[in-house]
C-alpha cells in the first residue's frame, strides 16, 4: 500500500469494485478498505471475492461479497441495493471488471468481439446506471479502469481497444449528464501493470522485457500507483474533476503503436 496520501481520506464511506476478486480491482477494493470505505466486491468467482474480503476483514475493514456478471443488469442492480442494504450508503463505485485475450481482429468471433465489448463496456454502463440514484445521494463518484488500447492502435486487441474506448467516451457522457446530481465520473488508463492476469494474457512469451525497455520510464507500473491515482480521483483532492481519463502509463502511449508491433510477429 502506497504511502503518499493522508491516511482515513474516506472514513465513512462505501465503495462498489467490480472485479474486485483479482488484479488491480483487488488491489483498489484493499487501499479502499484501507482508506476507511466499507466495501462491497463483485465478480463472477465467489471463491476471489471471499478471498480478497477475508484479507480485508483480517486487516481492520469492512467487505461484503456480491458474486454476479456484470453482463446482467438485473443481477448488478440487485447487488447494488443489496450493498446499499448492507452498508446504508454508496459513495464510489469502480469499474474494473473486464475481459481480453490477444486474437488476430480476421480470426475473431463476432462473440469473441461482441463478449468483450459486453463485458467492459456494457458492464460499466450496467453498474454506473444501477448506482446512480445512490451516487447522486451522496455526491458520489465513479471509476472506470481503462486501458491505453482505448487511444492508441494496438494489434490483436480490437475488441478490448474498441471496448476501452467506449468506456472513456461513456464517461465524458456521463460526467456531463450527471454532474448536476453531484456525480462525478472519471476514468484512469493504466499501461503495463506488473504482476496482473493482463500482462500475463497480453505480453506472452519475450514480450514482457521488450516492452518494458520500451516504456519511457523504463519499468512498469505498480498496482499501488493505480491505486494513487484512483485515490486521487475519488477523494476531496478530485472535487473539481469529472469527465477526464488520468493515462498511468509511464509514458508508454508516447509512443503510439510501436511497443505492440512485435505481437505481429
Ligand atoms: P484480472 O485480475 O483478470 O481482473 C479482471 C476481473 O474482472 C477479474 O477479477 C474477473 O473475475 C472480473 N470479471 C471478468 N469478467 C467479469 C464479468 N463478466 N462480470 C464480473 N466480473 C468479471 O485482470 P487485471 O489485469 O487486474 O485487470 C483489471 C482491470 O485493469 C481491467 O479493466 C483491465 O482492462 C485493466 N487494465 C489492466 C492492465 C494490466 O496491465 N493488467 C493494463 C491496463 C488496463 P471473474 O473472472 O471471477 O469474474
Ligand atoms: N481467442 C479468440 N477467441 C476467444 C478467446 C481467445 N483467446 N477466448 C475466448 N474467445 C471467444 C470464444 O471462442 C467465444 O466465441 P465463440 O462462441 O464464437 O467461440 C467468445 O470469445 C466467448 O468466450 P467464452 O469463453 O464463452 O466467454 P466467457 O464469457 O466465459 O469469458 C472471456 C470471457 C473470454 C473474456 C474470458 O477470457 C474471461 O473470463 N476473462 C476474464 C479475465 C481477463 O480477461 N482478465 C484480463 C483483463 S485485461
């Protein structure tokens, strides 16, 4: 857990993180904890889910389960007043929850295609839309995770980029409609993040020293620092800021396609 903010920023708070049984959204769903929010974590895979509440009830907070697909509006909507039920409040929601492979775009499935799109940006539609009422009761705010495939051309990821990139254009939409309720939404797209089901699909093989040659800061980034910047976007610090996307890539969208062309082969 990264160090630099105050401590207890969201003391009283709630927080809804899809996909928050692994990865980043498991990392976001703990600094949140850590942050004083009650918790409520959605994916598919119970098991995740109890693993990472277990972790966070173990460390001092609060964290409640809500196994669903965020596919399906009527489940993610019962999960939603399910928490609201639980914790009496919902003051941040984050959408992390997401699905992608590396497919050449001519051998792609119109499922294939049509499952991810569901998945990320279907799924955040489904859970900023089942949240809203509750968000605007507590000038609350949401997050979307995104990715730099939404800006920059990125070969056998048509899908997850054309997904990524409907999410940030959902969230310019949203942050217009909704902040006169109070609600602000943002985004934040992170590049290569270490240690994540992500990389570990994308970046096969060799890929993972090139690449990370190649990211102008030479490393790639941490879950701690999407955290920060998630942290920023949701406290008081980001009271002004809706409608945005905060790229954490080290750099890497600089420099367009070029880092993914070896995934050409
Ligand atoms: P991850 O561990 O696989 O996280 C994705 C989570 O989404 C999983 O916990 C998964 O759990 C859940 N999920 C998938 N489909 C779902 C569905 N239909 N309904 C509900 N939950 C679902 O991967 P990650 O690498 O940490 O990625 C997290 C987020 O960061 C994603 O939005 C990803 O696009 C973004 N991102 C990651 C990187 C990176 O370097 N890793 C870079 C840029 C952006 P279940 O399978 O149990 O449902
Ligand atoms: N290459 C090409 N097509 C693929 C594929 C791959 N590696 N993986 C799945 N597909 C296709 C399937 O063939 C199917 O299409 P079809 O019916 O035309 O054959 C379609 O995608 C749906 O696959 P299915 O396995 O039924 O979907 P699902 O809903 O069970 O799982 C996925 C969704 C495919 C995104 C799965 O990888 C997943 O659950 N991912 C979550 C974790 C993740 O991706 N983390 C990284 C986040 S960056």
């Amino acid at each position: 857990m990264s160090n630099v903010f105050a401590k207890d920023l969201l003391v009283g708070k709630v927080a809804f993180v899809t996909g928050g049984g692994s990865g980043i959204g498991a990392g976001l769903a703990r600094m949140l904890a850590a942050q004083g929010c009650k918790v409520a974590l959605l994916g598919r895979t119970k098991e995740k889910l109890d693993a990472v509440a277990a972790h966070i009830t173990e460390t001092g907070g609060v964290a409640k389960v809500f196994p669903a697909d965020v596919r399906k509006y009527d489940d993610v909507a019962a999960a939603v007043t399910g928490c609201v039920a639980e914790f009496g409040r919902l003051d941040v929601v984050v959408n992390s929850a997401a699905g992608n492979f590396l497919s050449p775009a001519a051998s792609l499935s119109a499922n294939g295609f049509r499952t991810v799109v569901d998945i990320d940006l279907c799924g955040t539609f489904n859970v900023s839309r089942a949240a809203f009422e509750h968000l605007a009761k507590t000038g609350g705010s949401i997050v979307s995770i995104t990715a730099t495939q939404a800006a920059v051309p990125t070969p056998l990821q048509c899908h997850a980029g054309a997904a990524k990139a409907g999410i940030e254009k959902l969230t310019r939409d949203l942050a217009l409609e909704w902040g006169r309720s109070g609600v602000r939404v943002n985004a934040v797209a992170p590049g290569p993040i270490e240690g994540t089901e992500g990389m570990a699909r994308l970046a096969p093989g060799d890929m993972p020293d090139a690449l990370r040659k190649r990211v102008p800061l030479g490393r790639y980034g941490t879950i701690d620092e999407v955290c920060d910047a998630v942290l920023f976007l949701v406290s008081p610090a980001g009271n002004y800021v809706t409608g945005a996307t905060l790229l954490i890539d080290g750099g890497t969208s600089l420099l367009g396609a070029g880092p993914f062309l070896d995934l050409m082969g």
